[in-house]
C-alpha cells in the first residue's frame, strides 16, 4: 500500500518544519565547527559524539514534531516507517548501485578510490568504539536521516508541489530532487576543501535519488534505510577490516 501524501495545509506544515530543522542542523554544525576550531571541546568521547548530535536532535525533532504536533501521532502512517521482505533485495540493490557510483566520483575527484572513506584509528574495542565507528554510522544515521529525507521532507515538497496544480509525476520528481538536494547540503557544510565539496556532495546527491526514488516507488522507508545502511556499511566495514 503506497503511503498516503499530505496535502494542502499539513503539506505547507511539514514543509516550514523541514526548514527549521534543516537550518538548525547548519547552525549546530557551524557552531561546533567553530567551538572545535577554539579549542572549547577536548573530552575524546564528546569530540566523537557531538557531530552526530548536532545533526540528529534537529532533524529526528522535526520528525516527532511533525507527527505528534501536527500528524496522526502514528511514525507508520505520518512518514511510512514499514518495512517489508522485498525492501531488503531492493535496498541492498539501491545502497550497492549508489556506492558503485560514489566510487566513481572519488577516483574522478580524488584520482583514487577510498580517499572519501572512514578512518578510524587504532581501535578500542570497548563499547563507546562500538558506538562511535559502527553503531552510528551504519545504523543510527541512516535511520534518523531517512525518517527526516524520505519521511518527512520527501512527502510535505510532494504535497505542497501538488497543491500547485502540477501533475502527480512533476511533483514527486520535484519532490525527490529536493529531498536529495538537502540530503547532500547537510554532508558538505563542514568539508575541508572544494574537491571534497563537489565529490561528497555529488555521492550523497546521487544516492538521495536512489532513496527517493525507492521511497515514492514502494511508499515506504524501509528500501531507503537498507539502501543508506548498505552504502553507510560499504565504507566503515572494509575500514574496520582494513
């Protein structure tokens, strides 16, 4: 069952709630840039854990604002948080395509494969290592950033895009390149350089389609949190491996 697309007012709502969680994900990440820059934060474990905090807590509270605040109270029907045997296949398909061409764009960009990828230091093998090179990275993130991608932006730009009296078709593409747009905007505010700008923000750019895609495809996320874990994983497990 294709999951429903807000309309009208509920539609401008998540729109206006996607844009303040998006703004505030950038002035976190900036200010912690520049409090890392002063030197103002020097515990290991908070140096670790803040970047995905500052990024986590506005877009998972653009979510739960949205479906408890304004939705059905229901992560299910607000979003399409389901998930079912054949987004397994699908996801794996979409997150494998999508890292191929991350690849691509790496050696194109960097004139070799990998320079994009995790390096994660000499391991600890506690649980605070465990969080912070796996648990993060490959599960955590790809389930918040696709609840607030795919299940929240996605569905209002849709919406508010139909209410404009385009057709159907206009307005999911409209829809899915929005949603992957901003997908890459928050991977490339804090790069280091102009080639990691254009090589991140290309890959991500590329695989926001692919999850977009997926997710208007089936009406559900659970083919687009697969697809983020597998493209997530295809770069942290051959690091821990390595």
């Amino acid at each position: 069952m294709k999951a429903a697309v807000a309309r009208g007012p509920r539609s401008r709502v998540g729109v206006q709630i996607s844009a303040v969680g998006i703004v505030a994900a950038i002035v976190l990440v900036v200010g912690l840039n520049v409090l890392v820059a002063r030197g103002g934060i020097v515990d290991t474990q908070l140096s670790t854990l803040l970047p995905y905090l500052v990024v986590w807590v506005p877009l998972l509270g653009a979510v739960l604002i949205f479906c408890f605040g304004f939705g059905s109270r229901s992560l299910v029907r607000d979003i399409g948080l389901r998930f079912r045997p054949l987004d397994l296949l699908w996801g794996l398909t979409v997150g494998v395509v999508a890292r191929v061409f991350a690849t691509i764009v790496e050696i194109a960009g960097y004139g070799q494969m990998g320079t994009g990828g995790a390096t994660l230091g000499e391991p600890v093998r506690d649980l605070w290592w465990l969080f912070a090179v796996f648990l993060a990275p490959v599960l955590l993130s790809p389930v918040i950033e696709e609840m607030f991608f795919r299940g929240l932006v996605l569905p209002s730009v849709r919406g508010a895009a139909s209410g404009t009296g385009v057709t159907p078709a206009v307005a999911a593409g409209t829809a899915v390149v929005v949603s992957a747009a901003l997908f890459a905007l928050v991977h490339v505010i804090d790069t280091g350089s102009v080639t990691a700008t254009v090589v991140i923000g290309l890959s991500t750019f590329l695989f926001g389609l692919g999850a977009a895609g997926l997710t208007v495809a089936t009406g559900r996320l659970g083919g687009a949190i697969v697809a983020h874990i597998t493209f997530n994983a295809l770069v942290v497990v051959p690091a821990l491996l390595g």
